[in-house]
C-alpha cells in the first residue's frame, strides 16, 4: 500500500456556494477533509459554522411516514439517482402523501372488515329464523329484539305462556345459551322488556340488511343398522341431506383477487336468480371386534356449489372427500388407552389467481393424509397422555403469499388449503373430580 503526501489547501470563498464546493471536493475522493482548527494556535478569531442542516426536516418527514407504513427500507451506501434540493422535497413531499393515503385507506378497509365480520358473528346465531329481516324493521306497531338468553332463564319462559303479547322465535343455542327473537306490540313493548330483563336477557344489535340471514330447504335420510361383534355391539350408518339456498351469505374470493367480498346470494349486487345448493353424504362403520378394541372406518363426500363472481361454481376453499381411520385400544378399567387416526382429504378448488405473477400464486391443492396418535395412562384421578399431530409431516408451501411484503400488492394469508404445521407434539395430564 502506498503512501501519498497530502498538501494542505485552502479555499476561500463565497458561503452560499460552500455546500457545492465541498460536494465536488468530496466526490472527486481526492480530497481529505480535517478539522481547520487544528493547524491554528491562535483560535480566538475564528467562528465554526453551525447552519441547520436543510435535510433534516425532509429527512425526518420522510423517515416518520415509513415507519407509519410500516415499511423497512434498506440503506445503500451510494446511489446513481441524482436528484437537486427541489426534486428532493417535491419527492418527500409526494411520497409521504401517498404513504399517509395508502395508511389510511389500509385503516378504512381494516375497519370494514371487522364491521363485516362482525355482522357475520351476529347472523350466525340467528340461522333458521325465516322472516325478512327489512320487513321485520320497518315494522311501525310491533317492536323486535334479538338477544339471547341463559338456558335456564329460557326454561322459565313457560311461567309466562299466559301472556299473549310474548312471543319467541329461538334459533340457536349452545351450552350456556339460547339465541332468539322475541317481539311485542309497540304499546306493551315495555312490559315484555321488563320481563325478559328480569331473566337477564343480553340484547344484540343487528347491522342492516335484507332478506333472511339464511333461508334454504333440506331433505335427507338416514340409515342406521346395529350388530353384534365379540367386542361389542357395533354400527353402520348412512346419511344423506341435499340442501337448496333460497338466500345465503356468499363470501366471494373470486370476483376480486385483492379483496373478498361478502353479501347476499340474491341481491342488488350479485343480481337475482343465482342458485346455491349442496349434496352430503356420510358413511360410518364402527366395529368392536374385541373387548377394549374398537375400529372406526368413516368416508364423508360434500358438493357444494355457489354462485360466485356471477357463476355456478364448486365452493373454494371446500375438500369435497374425506375419510377417516380410527384405531383405539383400552386395557381393563380404561388404565391404558392408544389410539392412532388417519384422515385424508381429496385436493379442493383454489380461487383463481392467474393474473398475479408466478411467484405470487399459491401452490396446487393437493390430497394429503394427517396421521395423530396418543397414548394415555389413568391412574386413579389422574390421567398422563402423550402424543403426536400430523405425523406424516404433511405442509403447505409458501402458505402466506408475499410473506416479506405484508403491506404489499399480492399478500394474501387466506388460501390455506393444507397443513401449515407440521410434526407436533404434546405431552400432559388432566384431573377429574368426583
């Protein structure tokens, strides 16, 4: 490595043209710049520039609206884009707009989602109740409240079947609840109210919409047949249920590959006429043929279809078979359980996404099998189990389209067709009180 002698260099000139200066000296890399003070001994005379650095309220703006966006920009240590002091702030000032605009339009659509999806979530509760819910709101003589009710508050109802001006519509229930309706003429609406406060009623507020939140028809048949095996009685059964939609909520994945779109099977913006119907089939054979060992073999076949981006089409996202493989073993007194499953399911339709570039689609749908097994020993009150999920390590590729660009045109979390996990295990125990 050479060593080159340095001379020292003076210049003298114009402050408004020092910023110039020092770029060209700084560029040509033949210039070394060092502190001045440091060759003078007499300092008194001389005042060190403390201009305000013109970049750094640009600077800051700039940095303030990444963050904002969430963004991660990676620093380069030199650039082929030249660019004078107007160029700069028009750009700053461009693209912190469009940061803040994309930020909040990203803020807008993350609230209308979660408006949607939860109309969803309060819908759903209200399944099989079959009067138009916009006529039901314009009525002018008779109030209507969606709520719901503790099981044993719904129990007591019956103390009241003497007044006529209660009237109920339960729909759904689980184990804590019954989800209904419950509607009263508008002069004794207070009365009714008072009452079903009483058994602590808990009111929903019901967005606004039209036609039924799912009106369809449904015919099936069921077989049931029993036997005696060495091991125990065992069954066969076969059911099959066709159901035809009158009105649905449709979530669409089709009509946009940027977006989803929720709204009624026949309405204003899907249009009229559509159809929307499904065939279920399920076999199931449970055998016992030993004390303690028991073989579960289940085949279960849907064909959905829906009216999406105004076409008939097999629902998205829906695996049309499955199967299913149980084993399970119990020594004497339940004191050591095995059980080892296998299920299959057949490859789905994905929506399409062509138009996004290669490396933007998501993978083929394919069949897949899951194997689970789990070993449990009892002792007294006491239970200790061990075990293992999908086994045969079965994973989807690139389940998260666009993964490092979250904010991105093509990210896109909501195919998911396959296991994203894979090999896991477990290992606990559990306590049962007498």
């Amino acid at each position: 490595m050479a060593v080159m002698k340095m001379k020292l260099l003076s210049i003298i000139g114009s402050i408004d043209q020092l910023d110039a200066v020092l770029d060209t000296c700084c560029s040509s890399e033949n210039f070394h710049l060092d502190q001045a003070m440091s060759f003078f001994k007499d300092k008194s005379e001389f005042v060190s520039l403390n201009d305000e650095n013109p970049y750094t309220f640009y600077l800051n703006k700039l940095s303030d609206a990444v963050k904002l966006a969430r963004l991660n920009v990676a620093p380069v240590e030199d650039s082929d884009l030249l660019l004078n002091w107007d160029e700069i702030k028009d750009y700053v000032e461009n693209t912190s707009s469009k940061l803040a605009a994309y930020q909040e339009e990203k803020f807008n659509l993350t609230q209308e989602i979660e408006n949607v999806t939860h109309s969803m979530e309060q819908f759903k509760h209200f399944q099989g109740f079959d009067m138009k819910l916009d006529e039901i709101f314009k009525c002018e003589f008779i109030k209507v409240r969606f709520g719901r009710l503790p099981k044993e508050s719904y129990e007591k109802l019956s103390m009241y079947s003497d007044n006529p001006y209660i009237v109920t519509f339960p729909c759904t229930s689980d184990d804590k609840y019954v989800w209904g309706v419950y509607m009263a003429p508008i002069d004794n609406i207070h009365e009714v109210d008072r009452i079903f406060q009483s058994l602590y009623w808990e009111r929903l507020k019901i967005p606004a919409a039209v036609g039924t939140p799912e009106e369809a028809y449904n015919t099936g048949i069921s077989f049931v047949q029993g036997f005696k095996m060495p091991g125990g009685k065992s069954t066969f059964s076969v059911d099959y249920y066709y159901t035809h939609f009158i009105n649905q909520t449709i979530i669409d994945m089709d009509y946009d590959i940027h977006s989803i779109y929720v709204y009624n099977l026949n309405g204003s913006f899907n249009g009229y006429k559509n159809k929307a119907y499904s065939h279920s089939t399920q076999a199931e054979l449970i055998m016992n043929p030993v004390k303690g060992f028991e073989i579960i073999l289940a085949y279960r076949f849907n064909y959905v279809m829906q009216t999406t981006n105004r076409i008939l089409q097999e629902k998205a996202l829906i695996s049309p078979h499955k199967a299913l493989l149980s084993l399970s073993y119990a020594t004497k007194f339940d004191k050591w359980k095995f059980n080892v499953s296998l299920q299959y399911h057949s490859k789905m339709r994905l929506p399409d996404m062509s138009e996004n570039p290669v490396e933007y689609q998501p993978t083929p749908s394919k069949g897949y099998f899951m194997l689970n097994a789990q070993i449990t020993k009892k002792y007294k009150g006491w239970e200790f189990y061990i075990g293992g999920e999908n086994l045969a390590n079965q994973k989807q590729a690139n389940p998260i389209l666009s993964a490092d660009q979250p904010y991105g045109e093509y990210f896109d979390a909501s195919i998911i067709h396959s296991p994203i996990s894979g090999v896991m295990g477990y290992i606990g125990f559990r306590y049962s009180m007498k």
